[in-house]
C-alpha cells in the first residue's frame, strides 16, 4: 500500500488483489467520516431521528399491507 499526500488530497495505492467489497465499506466509512466531519449533531439526535422515521416507515407498511 502507498499512501501520499498532494496538495489537495491524499492518494491511497492498494495491490489489485484487495477484497472490493470490503474496500467498499471502507470507503463507504471514509464518505460517512467526510460528511459528518463539520456536523454539530449529537448521537443521541441522530438515533432518536433513526427511531422515528423507523416506526413511521413500519407504520406505513403495515397500512399498505393491511397488517
């Protein structure tokens, strides 16, 4: 692995043989890391919105399915 630094971004180099989808998730991590990085919000905010819009996503399919 070769890692380097430019003046505007920083350049990893990795051998061919490396696992996609893992690197996928590393990936996806290091965009989370990038979005979030100038963000104010607490864990406790963001699990409470992942709660609500969970139970009113489920709300929604047991409506749609008659459950």
């Amino acid at each position: 692995m070769i890692l380097e630094r430019t003046k505007n971004e920083i350049l990893v180099r990795l051998p061919s043989n490396i696992d996609l989808s893992e690197l996928q998730d590393m990936i996806d991590y290091l965009k989370y890391k990038e979005l979030t990085s100038n963000s104010k919000a607490k864990q406790k905010d963001a699990d409470k919105l992942a709660e609500d819009t969970n139970a009113l996503m489920w709300g929604e399919i047991k409506k749609q399915r008659n459950l």
